[in-house]
C-alpha cells in the first residue's frame, strides 16, 4: 500500500539529483595528436536527477567524438586515458585526473579499450560521476578516438561526516521501517520484534551532486517487509551531518558482482576433462523440448549436478550453476546465499521431470543460451566481462506461497515457482536473458535503479531478453509477438494475454511517461521502460538484428553513464551507431525512432496537468503538506536539490507571497501542518527530531518537543498539537500537547505492548488508532480524545485479524482506514459519528468499485482519499495513487465520488482546505509540485 506522502517525495529529490549543463562535443576527425574542433550545443539534463548550482563551473563535454588523437604514454589504459585528460584541460575542464578520477574498469575488445574513470570529491566518490574515454591500440600506440560522461564540477560540499556509520545504519533502517509500515499500515503482525527483521550495511561516504553536492553515507537495509514478508533490499542515502535520508530506492532488479558458485569444495573438473559418465547430459523444458544441458560429476554427492564447467574458460573454479531454493523464500535470497543452497543433482546425466517442474531445465539451458549470445556476438567473458560465475535459483517462494517474479540481487538470479496460472519465471526465455542483462548492466553502466535511468535498465534488459528469445526461436521480426515480453510463461493464456510488457505497445514521453516518486517502481522503472525500449526495437526492426544489438551494446558498454536518461540515451546510441559506421538510412532510422517516442531534447516541458501549481521542484523526500484556515504549508529545497529543508507557506488560493517558515540551520524540516494560524513542523537533525512551531503572522521559532523520532502524522488545531512519535525499534506511540505548555506532553503508546499511531486533530478533539496487549491478546480501536475534560472514547473496536490506517476528523464524524479482510490489496474508508454511531463504509474492501485506500483527509464539505485501483493492473495510470473526493450528493441525503484531478502520474500527501478545493503533491510532470483544485474533475478516462 501506498505511503503517505513518501512515493512522490522520492521522485522531487531524485529530480533533483544530477542535471549538470554538459555540452555535446562533435570534433572533426584530425591527423592523431592534433587539436579537435567542434560545435557546442547544450543538452537536456539528465532524467530524474538534477540541476546544477547557479553559477557553477562549466562541465566537460558530455561527448566528444570523431577525434583521433595520440593518448600519453603510460603503464596502463586508464593512466593513459586520465593523461589524456589532463592533457586537454582547454576541452574537458577537469582541474586533476589523476587525483579526481579513479579506474573503475576497462573494456578491452579486439584493438579497443573503453577506460571508465570514476569521479572522486576530496577522495569520496561521486555518485553517477563518471567519465569514459574510448581509445585504439596499436603497435604499442593509444590513439584516443572519444569521451564521454559526466564529471560534476560545481561540488563544494565538504567532506568530514558530522555522523558515524552507527547513526547512519540506525537512520536507514528506521526510514525503511517507516516507508514499509505506512505502506502497509502496521509496523508488523504484534510486533514487539519489529525491528529485528531489518538490518543495514555501511558504504562510507558519497557525494549526491546536486548542485553544490550533498555528503552522504550509503547503507544498504536488507531484511523483510514487516507484515508481508516481502524480501527488502534497499540503497538508503542518508546525509552525513543531519542525518536525514534524501534518497532510497530498491536495489533488487525485478522482472517485474561476482558470486561463489556452490559445490566448490568438489573435486574440481576442468572443462577439458570429460566427468566418467560424460559432462553432457539432457533434460525436458517446460515447453516438453529435450534440450542438452552441460553438467559435471560431483563425487561428494555421488550425483550429478547442474554445474557447467564447459563455458567460462578464463577462471577453472568459476561456472555456469543452477540451484534449488530449497525451501527458502525470496526474503532469505534477495541479496544473501544461504548455506545449504545447492546445485540440483539427479543420479544420471539425464535429468529428470522433478528438475522440469522447478524450472531448473530451463534456468540451466536458458542461462548458457544467453552466455553464448554475448560471448559470441561481443566477446564478453561472462555477465561481468571478466569470467564471473553464473548463478541461478529456482523454486524461491513467497513465505511458501507461489512467486511469480524473477530478480538480480547483485550476486545470482532468482527464478520465483510460478503458481496455477504462470509456470516458473525460468520457463521463458526472455526473462532469463532479461535479468542476466540486468548484470551485464551493472558491471557495465551501471544505470541507477531508478527514475529514468532505471527505465533505461530495464529497457535494455527488454531488449536483449527479446533479441535472444528471438535469434534462439528464429523469431522474424515482423512477428506481432516478437515484442512480447514473458508471454510463454503462462500455462492457459494466449502469448499476447500473457506478456508482461510489449514493446510494440506504442508509448511515447507526451501520451504515456507517468511520474511518480521512487517508493513506486524504484520511481517508474518498468512503468516508463517500454517507452525507451520500444525505441529500442524499432531500431532493430529498422536497421536489422545485427547492426541494432552491436549498436545498443556499444551505447551501454562505451557511452552510458549510472545516471544517464532518456535523452542521454538517444544520444549514446546514435554516437554508437556513428561509431559502427552506420550509414545515413540506418541514422536517420535511429533518429526516427526516438522521435517517434517523443524521446528528443526537453521532451518534459511537454508534459501538462489540470491543475494550478503553488509550488514548484520542491526537490524532498519523504514528507507530507499541510493546510488549514485558508493556507498550506510544505517542505521545499533549493533548486539544485542540495539544501536541506526548509519549510514555506502560502494562500491556497495562489495569491500573495510565500512566506519562509523555518530557520535555514542545517536541519530538515519537513511534515508540516497549519490551522491557518499556526505552522508546525518536525526539523530532524543528528540529535533526534524537535517538533517546532511558528505563527503565520510572524514571530520567533519555538520548539515544543523533542524525540528520537517521529512518523509522518502532526497536526495543529488552535491551541492543540498532536504528532506521532516512536521509541527505537518502531515501537509507535501519539503525544499531544498545548501551544501554551509545551512541556506538559501526555503520551499514548510507545511501548512493547501498548502502540498508538495515526492521530489527527479538530475541533477541540483528537482521534487514533490504538492497538494493546490484554489478556495476552491485542485489542486493536479507533479512539476519540476530548482534549478540554480528557473524556476518551472508543469509537469501535476491530477485528483481531484488521489493520488500522491513517485518521481524520470534522466537526461531526470522524474517518478512518482499515484493512478488514487482509491481504486482498484493497481497504476501507469508514465514516462515523463523534460518538461512534452511525458507521458507515464511504469506499469498502469488497465488490467492483473498491479500492486500495492508503491516505484520507477530510474538511466540512468533503473528504479525499488518496487511492490506487488494483484491478487495473500493477504497471498502469489507472493503479497509480489518485485522488478520489466524496461530496454530499444532490439530494443531500447520501455522498458520491469523483476524481479530484486527471493529471497523469501519481498524486500524494493530499490535504484538505476547505470546500471541496484540496492541496496535493503532484508528480505528473516528472518533478514534485505542490498543486491545488478547487472541485473535482469528475469521471477521467
């Protein structure tokens, strides 16, 4: 379920991530050693990642081609290439490669080594900051021929960390806790233990280069979502001084480095050196082909096992494996190898129908399939270029339940056990070359998991599953389903019912890009990769399977970069093609496919919405608005996304000015909440949170509590504040007090078996949600406070089984939201009276119009539910979190539901102000906006 306001915050701070001004270089070819000439032209900055500082230095070109130039020489290709650089400061005006830049990898094929040079900030590594410089070898020569990349150089951050890698992982884990438990509303099932199933890794220090650049530490939260089980593997970059997160995204490469292959401690079999019984056996896909499948002899489980050893050639202890799950669920394998994994065995060369039904046929065949595909078609040694094992695993299910997904984790693909409907992920060929790619990709470019670069990941993936399904199966490709991605994984469905994607499917940036914040879709990644990877295709149905997959593995070894988007792409892919030779019909084919998907320069300033801005880029993470009395209030950062920050005021009606409510001290404030009088807000810094307070007429900044940590619910109402809080370990408890005595806070909850979340306050009274140990049993109720006599009342209690959501309150009733049946993806929005009669379900949990309700604000006039619809299916417009308002009907005696806004993309963090008009953060048009309707759209088509 959606959390409130975290998705879309995600993607304004990743918007504001990494936009250097670069400039394309395209020098005419010259004599070597001799200077190039060019033209400039400035380039879109790059997708989801942003702006640089006003006033910052130049950047290097983003491509120089063309050039034939001799490199100095030196030892090594990146020494060469980094004297190259230094060489031509004129051109790439990077002050010292040696010292700023590090080799992180040379790609050497045939006569040419493509160096990529990693960007360093006073020794701390720049995320995204990468430079390439292409070069020819010969007759002991370099000869330069092209660079490009990015190099940022308007960083000024400095780089002593305020906090300790203890800080940061305790940091980490609590905002996954947060983004897990609002999405799910829970914290986890009577979860005295909640915090043990997350854990985290510290990376050290990184520089997040937005604008002037934000210091970082980066932590890896590995575990278990706390009510479903799912696995979690999540990037968290949490800044270095406030220690707030400004960025998280999965790390796991849904279908939706290098690895020790098991069973080394067995005799080693060289390639060469045939097992007694032969190391070639046999086994039946799940499509009923026999297929040969090269195994080895393990004599310590007098077996043979799925353990090819024929391949890699370059390293004898590294191989082609493929194992069982062996019971464990996908939490237990994302990024960990279990102990007792092992490679599937059978007594005979011949395997038999058990290692068909689990799929290890087909991972085991699949996997050399896509092996030779690049080892013949680019020379590449393995998914790294450098002899990596290749490991699969089948079988993994979902807490014992079937999963139907399939993964990269960094270390082995994960192949789920399909259920009634699809068979095992491994069963497709496409899938097994998709998430194999997605490793190519990380050793590669390495394009970040997110927003349009994570698109782009994805996209490539696409394309070369389906160019390997294709050349294996002789597909044509005018076939219709030749673009059909996973559409042999069902066991009833037609090929075109069954796909997961199409890249045939006709989507374009104007008609189809939808935005959304990183906690959806790692920010869009398989939503939007068809836009990218349908140009893709076209290409290669344009200008011929051969030339069209050289020519994307060239853009993706030798011109992309970890935070490259859509329009970098176009561009690395036609200087591939230029580079291949690629004549003027093949170009102008490129050219006509990224137009034809509205991928061409500032293609996001064509995106539209029907709705009146406030605020624009507010460029956070993770933080709700507020409004009340006429105004609103949110939390915003400086253009380049590098502040932390700060929190602004402003009319909903959209005149006068804004008005600056916090102090610009370092902290970030964020989760504001205003009556129209009062601005409150929480300012968390590396010492805990303080909720702090101002008053919209002006003056000082007071300071009315302060925690360890707070959740995302405050809320102001005349004199009364009231906000969630948490002890460590997410124990959850609601603390109000008054403006007047602060220091008398009466606190509900925060213990280990007594929790209180999600209050709201109005109109003198406050209500939430309690959940507490009686008996041995936890009692779960929607409660209402009388704030003047302190009258509690329990408005009802649930089920045992029911999930208590997000609240708000009117002069007259009280709403709140509720997940009655469990687990079937959808919630309740119910109404009822001050003193509990009357209850009403506004949006059931059942039946054709019900929906996944996970956020509701409400005023006198109407209440607006943030809400996803999950029949229209997970990758859609329609799945995404809208707003839907309910409003008393003509006749008065009822209420009906409308959309309050059309925009594309998802809407967030929605609060009421007054009428029908409502405040939202929008994510239409790619970067977070705070907008405004005054009524409903109505019915959206």
């Amino acid at each position: 379920m959606t959390g409130p306001g975290t998705r879309l915050n995600g993607i304004s701070g990743a918007a504001a991530l990494v936009g250097a001004a670069a400039l394309v270089v395209s020098a005419a070819a010259a004599a070597p050693a001799a200077p190039a000439t060019a033209t400039a032209r400035a380039t879109t900055p790059a997708g989801d990642f942003a702006k640089p500082r006003p006033g910052a230095d130049p950047a290097p070109p983003a491509l120089v081609d063309g050039i034939r130039e001799q490199a100095p020489a030196a030892r090594t290709a990146a020494d060469a290439a980094r004297a190259h650089l230094a060489a031509r400061k004129d051109r790439y005006r990077i002050a010292d490669p040696e010292r700023d830049l590090r080799p992180a990898g040379t790609l050497t094929l045939g006569g040419r080594e493509t160096v990529r040079l990693q960007q360093t900030h006073h020794g701390v590594p720049v995320l995204g900051g990468q430079y390439l410089v292409r070069m020819e070898r010969r007759d002991g020569r370099r000869i330069v021929t092209g660079t490009s990349g990015r190099y940022f150089t308007g960083l000024r951050t400095g780089t002593d960390g305020g906090i300790d890698d203890t800080l940061a992982v305790e940091r980490a884990v609590d905002a996954v806790r947060r983004d897990l438990a609002a999405r799910d509303f829970i914290a986890g099932p009577d979860d005295e233990d909640a915090d043990t199933t997350l854990t985290g890794t510290a990376h050290g220090l990184v520089v997040i280069p937005n604008g002037a650049g934000v210091l970082t530490r980066h932590i890896t939260v590995r575990g278990s979502g706390p009510a479903g089980g799912e696995p979690v593997l999540r990037e968290v970059y949490i800044d270095a001084r406030a220690g707030y997160p400004v960025l998280q995204y999965s790390g796991i490469r849904t279908f939706a480095g290098r690895a020790t292959a098991p069973g080394h401690a067995a005799r080693a079999v060289r390639a060469d050196e045939p097992a007694p019984d032969g190391t070639t056996g046999s086994g039946v896909r799940l499509d009923g082909t026999t297929v040969p499948l090269a195994v080895t002899r393990d004599d310590t489980r007098d077996a043979y096992v799925l353990r090819d050893r024929t391949r890699i050639q370059s390293d004898p202890d590294h191989v082609l494996a493929t194992c069982d799950a062996g019971g464990h669920w996908v939490s237990d394998l994302s990024g960990a190898w279990p102990d007792d994994l092992r490679e599937v065995a059978s007594p005979a060369p011949e395997f038999g129908a058990e290692a068909t039904l689990s799929g290890a046929v087909d991972a085991h065949w699949a996997a050399g399939q896509v092996y030779d595909y690049y080892r013949a078609k680019f020379g590449r040694d393995s998914l790294d270029g450098h002899g990596m094992s290749v490991n699969s695993v089948v079988g993994a299910t979902d807490y014992g339940q079937p999963y139907v997904n399939a993964f990269w984790d960094g270390q082995k693909m994960v192949y789920g056990s399909g259920d009634e409907e699809y068979r095992p992920l491994s069963a497709a060929l496409d899938v097994v070359g998709h998430e194999m790619t997605h490793a190519v990709v990380s050793a590669s470019a390495d394009l970040v998991y997110a927003g349009q670069s994570g698109a782009m990941n994805e996209a490539v993936a696409d394309y070369f599953g389906n160019a390997i399904e294709a050349d294996v199966r002789r597909l044509p490709m005018d076939d219709p389903d030749s673009g059909l991605v996973g559409e042999t994984l069902c066991r009833t469905k037609d090929p075109r019912g069954c796909a997961v994607r199409d890249l045939n499917d006709g989507r374009t940036t104007a008609g189809s890009f939808l935005g959304v914040g990183f906690g959806t879709d790692n920010g869009g990644v398989h939503l939007n990769s068809t836009i990218f990877a349908g140009a893709l295709w076209d290409i290669r149905e344009e200008i011929g399977p051969e030339l069209a997959d050289a020519v994307v593995y060239k853009a993706l070894t030798e011109y992309l970069t970890p935070l490259d988007g859509f329009t970098q792409g176009r561009d690395a892919v036609l200087a591939a093609a230029k580079q291949l030779g690629a004549g003027g019909r093949a170009l102008t084919a490129v050219r006509k496919a990224f137009t034809a998907h509205g991928i061409v320069p500032h293609w996001e300033k064509a995106l539209g919405i029907d709705s009146d801005v406030l605020l624009s880029r507010v460029n956070t993470y993770d933080s709700h608005l507020g409004a009340g009395g006429g105004w609103w209030a949110a939390a915003r950062s400086d253009e380049s996304g590098s502040e932390p920050y700060s929190v602004w005021a402003g009319r909903t009606d959209g005149k006068g000015q804004l008005k600056l409510m916090s102090p610009n001290d370092g902290r970030y404030h964020v989760n504001p909440a205003t009556d129209g009088r009062t601005v409150v807000w929480q300012a968390h810094g590396p010492t805990g949170v303080d909720i702090l307070a101002r008053p919209l007429a002006g003056g000082p900044v007071r300071t009315l509590w302060h925690g360890r940590g707070t959740g995302t619910a405050l809320g102001v109402d005349g004199d009364t504040v009231t906000f969630a809080y948490y002890n460590h370990g997410g124990r959850a408890g609601v603390a109000y007090l008054s403006l007047k005595d602060p220091a008398n806070v009466v606190t509900i909850g925060g213990g280990t078996y007594h929790r209180a979340t999600y209050p709201a306050v109005g109109h003198g009274r406050i209500v939430y949600q309690d959940r507490q140990r009686v008996r041995a049993v936890y009692e779960s109720t929607t409660r209402l406070i009388d704030v003047a006599t302190g009258v509690e009342t329990v408005l009802q209690k649930a089920d045992r089984e029911a999930t208590l959501g997000p609240t708000a309150i009117t002069a007259d009733h009280v709403y709140w939201l509720l997940d009655a049946v469990g687990q079937n993806g959808t919630t309740t929005l119910r109404r009822a009276a001050l003193d509990g009669s009357d209850v009403t379900d506004l949006s059931p949990e059942t039946g054709p119009d019900a929906l996944n309700v996970s956020e509701v604000t409400a005023g006198a006039d109407a209440v607006t539910m943030v809400a996803r619809a999950p029949a229209a299916g997970e990758l859609s417009n329609a799945a995404l979190s809208k707003l839907w308002q309910f409003t008393p009907d003509h006749r008065g005696d009822g209420t009906r539901r409308a959309r309050v806004s059309c925009n594309r993309g998802e809407q967030l963090a929605a609060a009421a102000a007054g009428g029908t008009r409502v405040v939202w953060l929008d994510a239409t048009t790619g970067t977070g906006e705070v907008v405004t309707r005054a009524r409903p759209s109505g019915t959206c088509a």
